[in-house]
C-alpha cells in the first residue's frame, strides 16, 4: 500500500475511534438502599454508587449510570446493554468478574412479637417468606429445600417486603441485612425485628463485558483499599431504632 492510500485508510479509521471512545460507560446497579439509591434531590446516592463513581472518576471515565431492580438488572447486562452492573452473583459466559468489594449479609428477620424459633434453614419450611429477586438462585441448594413447602414469593420491592412483614401477611423476610435494617428504620421504626443469620456473608463483584474496564476498576479498588477510603466508604452503623437482634 502506498503512504498516501495508507493515510486515506488511517483517516477513515479515526473517526470511528474517537467516536467510540467519547461514548460514556454504562454502568448498571441495582436499586437498593443504602447501597445505590435516589436521595431526596432525585440524585443518585449510596455506599456502591458513591464507590463506583469515585473509581471511574478518579480513572477519567465518563460514566452513565442506571438503577435497576435486581431481575431488570441482569437482564440488561446479559442482554449487553449495560457494559458493567453490579452486584453480579450469577456467571454470564464472556463476562469479566472485579475483585469481589461489596460485603452482603442476607439474613431472615421477623417481627420480634411474633416470638419465632428460627435456628436453621429447616425452620422456615413452614413460613410464609417474602424473599429478594433470584435469592433462590444466589442462596444456594440448601435454601431451596427450605422453602419448598413455604408460603414462599419473591418481590422486586422492598419496600412492600416489609409492609407485608409489618401487617402479619408473612411471617419472614429474607434479605441483606443492611437494606432491611435500612429500610425499617425509614418505614417502622416503632416495630422491633428478631434477625437470624442464617447465611454466610459474601463479597459480590462487579461484572463487565471488557476486561479492561474489570482492570481498570480492580486497580482504583486496590488503590481506595490500600489508602484506608475503601473501608472508611463502606462503612456501616446501624439505624438508631429499636431493632432486637436475636
């Protein structure tokens, strides 16, 4: 090829790059306080976002971000219309996993007057459960079994997880002990909980369908972690409500 036929071709190239690379990353996170959440303002605010955006900003990305719920979440993701989401429990082939960050905690909780005896997962067989979106998938054989012959559903709100826990219509709620504690304290603080650590706890990852976007996050992870923010940003204290922990 000739130099001016080489240029030509170069030229004709550039355009598409540039293009591709001024287009932000659409990063998705599921729509759970106080993880990743609308504030007041209508702004996006929580632990997860306020990490996420630290690491992509500090790294000079342009990032869009989308909140969704969990089910809505993954299907975005594995239909590629996301570029990266988290958390990410489940395997998508192609996929690039970041170190696991975000310290979940799922746990049974039930109103404390209700005086039930749950030491195992077999002791929920005969309640009615009000679950997370795919936690039976994420928790596992064993939880299952459980709830097999459980009044069991599961609902993308939490919200109305906990209204149904607050007027008797279930008897348990299932999910990460932060956003229930969370969500309590804003929508009962009057009404005491029994919380049942049935599960072990986990750090979940990001996923992304680009590994360069998996290093580039892992990096500014290992960065925050080494400096003391990465713990300082994740830091949890409990609601100041009358939640009993049994």
């Amino acid at each position: 090829m000739k130099f001016g036929q080489y240029l030509i071709a170069v030229s004709m190239l550039l355009p598409v790059h540039v293009t591709q690379a001024a287009q932000p990353l659409r990063f998705g996170l599921h729509l759970s306080a106080p993880w990743s959440f609308y504030n007041e303002q209508g702004e996006p605010d929580g632990f997860e976002y306020r990490l996420v955006s630290r690491i992509f900003n500090d790294a000079g990305y342009k990032v869009e971000y989308e909140f969704y719920s969990y089910n809505r979440l993954l299907k975005q993701f594995a239909d590629k219309k996301l570029d990266c989401a988290s958390p990410v429990a489940i395997t998508y082939p192609g996929a690039s996993y970041t170190q696991p960050y975000l310290p979940f905690q799922d746990v049974a909780i039930s109103r404390k007057e209700a005086n039930l005896t749950i030491d195992t997962l077999q002791d929920l067989s005969d309640k009615r459960i009000a679950a997370y979106q795919q936690a039976r998938q994420v928790l596992g054989a064993d939880f299952q079994h459980a709830v097999s012959t459980a009044g069991y559903l599961e609902l993308a709100e939490r919200e109305l997880q906990l209204e149904l826990l607050f007027s008797n219509r279930v008897d348990v709620v299932v999910g990460e002990r932060r956003v229930l504690l969370h969500l309590a304290a804003k929508l009962a603080p009057h009404i005491s909980l029994s919380i049942y650590p049935l599960f072990d706890a986990h750090d979940y990852p990001a996923a992304c369908w680009q590994l360069e976007h998996v290093t580039l996050f892992n990096r500014g992870l290992q960065q925050l972690a080494q400096s003391g923010e990465l713990a300082k940003m994740l830091q949890w204290h409990d609601p100041v409500v009358a939640v009993g922990t049994k």
